[in-house]
C-alpha cells in the first residue's frame, strides 16, 4: 500500500484526551510541530513510518489513528533504519524527516522549489538546495538555519539530534542582516596558469585538490557565478587599479565576443601564441578598428601590452569582477 490513510480527524480527539498540545506531541514523536499540522489539516500525508512515531507519541496502535489494518507495523515493532548519508564532522544529518519539515514550510511559505528558496535566503548556487531537498548532501548548520529563518521554522521544531542543534546559529540571525557565503581557493599567480589549464581541459582536478584546511580560501561574493575563481595578482602593470598581490574574482566568459569593451580581463593565450605560449595576463581588453587590444593601466609598463590579437590567440578569458576586501 503506497498511500498512507491517515485518520487525521481522530488525533486532535486524542490530543484533547490525553491534555496535550500540539507541540508536546510534535516533540514526544521526534516530528516538527509544522509537518504534523500539515499532516492534521489534509495537506499532505504522513509515511508509515511518521504514523508509527505518532501513534509511539500516543500509545496507540497504528490502526487507531490510520487505516493500516492486519499487517500494518505497529510502533511495538521493528522498522528498518533510514539509510543515512556518512555523517561527516560539523553537519547536520539531512533525515526524511528533516526535508519534510523543510517542505511542508515551504509550501505553507508559498516557495515552490529550490530555485525560489535558493532567491529567499540569497545564496548563489541553486543546485546545491536541490541536491539538501533530494537528501543527496548533508546539511551545513549556517545553510539550515538560514532556510529555516527564511521559512520562519522555529529551532526548536526542526527535527535535529540536541548535539546537531547546538550547530545551529541563533535564531533569526539570517532575517537580520546576515548572509551566506561559500568558500572559493586562491591561486597564487605563478600556477594559475597551469590552473586555468585545468579548467580549459575540462579535467576538473583543480576542484578535487583543494581543501579549506591547507589551501587560502575567502568568500565568494553574494551572486558570484558558477565557476567564479580568485586570483592573486603578480605584478605592477595594472596599476593603480590593481597592485602587486590583489586578490581578484574573475568570471569566466564563454565567448570573447561577450566581452563588455574597456573591461579588466584575464586571459590565458593558446600553446602557440606568438608573444608568450600558454601564459596568464591580466590586461584591459580594447577593441580597436576590429582588433583586440590587451593594454597595461600602468603608462610605465605600456611595452607589456600585447596589440592585434586574434580571438583564435585566446584559450579563456574572464572578467575581473572584483577585489577582496574592495569595492571594484
């Protein structure tokens, strides 16, 4: 039987009996309180294995408050454990329970999917709310709290252990000001090129190598692109804009002929590049009588600009979108 026939009308009865709110019944069920009145008021319908824990709550069987019959589990017996994703250090175990919670709020909420939600707290890549909603990732405590400020989900409701609680930032915090950010690896100049080289090949072990405990990361800027990178900046050719040691965001282009005219750019020529094979500038890109022109801001270090390029010279090229710690 895939539908659940829930007797939603017989639990406020025996609530009412049992002189206990809706909350304490919640709580005594390891159930958030939103999911159990959504469940009361027809909305959605509660899984088997919720029912159990309901009827746990009420020291009944599953028969009195469903229409499971001979067969059905009862709370007294056993339920095979919910396999979990590997708990990892410093998250929050993404249960069924936990997204259930997550999506009765957010259909009470009005917020039709992840896409939406992703908008709601302001954080920058909608596919990571989709793989928490689908329980393909564990939840980091700052992204669960920030949805369930965003949600207006109590702490005390959300269906999390006492020691994965404690994770969680104050309450309202994300409905006052604060703002998530994820962590993006800085490269030092001298391998950017064998960096961005990666990224060309489309080898992707730039991503697998780094980690936030051996390698410098800062975050990334609220509605960064996928695939924004930071660069620190050698050299004195782009002053004064940008000095010798500047850590830079820089968004990939996919075409050069989406390049804005008159923009900071990054790029890294082809292998057969006549002036410097397979290196990474940065330069101002100018389009000049159909030609592009790579110029130095630094009038002393004008020698250093590369002029008639070809778009054929050009293996990637981004935007310098903007500096660590600075207005851009």
């Amino acid at each position: 039987m895939d539908k659940s026939f829930f007797k939603k009308e017989t639990v406020p009865e025996m609530l009412k009996q049992r002189g206990m709110s809706l909350r304490e019944f919640s709580a005594r069920a390891g159930l958030a309180s939103s999911s159990v009145s959504a469940w009361l008021r027809g909305v959605r319908e509660p899984k088997l294995s919720n029912i159990r824990k309901m009827a746990q709550a009420l020291n009944c069987k599953v028969c009195d408050i469903s229409e499971y019959g001979e067969g059905a589990l009862d709370w007294t017996d056993e339920l095979p454990a919910e396999p979990l994703l590997p708990a990892t250090r410093d998250t929050i175990r993404n249960t069924s329970e936990l997204r259930e919670c997550i999506k009765d709020a957010m259909l009470s909420e009005g917020v039709k999917d992840a896409e939406a939600l992703n908008k709601l707290i302001g954080y920058d890549n909608p596919s990571t709310l989709s793989r928490l909603l689908a329980g393909k990732l564990n939840w980091f405590p700052d992204m669960l709290s920030a949805v369930a400020d965003a949600l207006h989900i109590d702490r005390d409701d959300i269906p999390v252990s006492a020691s994965e609680r404690e994770l969680l930032a104050p309450e309202g915090i994300y409905n006052e000001g604060a703002i998530l950010i994820r962590p993006i690896p800085v490269v030092d100049w001298v391998n950017a090129a064998d960096y961005v080289n990666s990224l060309v090949c489309g080898t992707g072990t730039v991503f697998q190598r780094w980690n936030t405990e051996t390698t410098e990361t800062i975050p990334a800027p609220v509605g960064a692109r996928k695939g924004t990178i930071a660069l620190r900046v050698s050299g004195q050719s782009m002053e004064p804009k940008i000095i010798d040691g500047d850590k830079l965001y820089c968004e990939p282009v996919d075409r050069v002929d989406d390049v804005p005219n008159n923009k900071i750019v990054v790029v890294r020529f082809v292998d057969g590049f006549k002036y410097c094979p397979g290196c990474l500038v940065c330069k101002r890109f100018r389009r000049i009588a159909g030609t592009i022109c790579l110029t130095s801001d630094n009038p002393a270090l004008s020698s250093r600009s590369f002029e008639d390029v070809s778009p054929d010279d050009i293996a990637w090229v981004s935007k310098v979108v903007g500096k660590y710690d600075d207005d851009f």
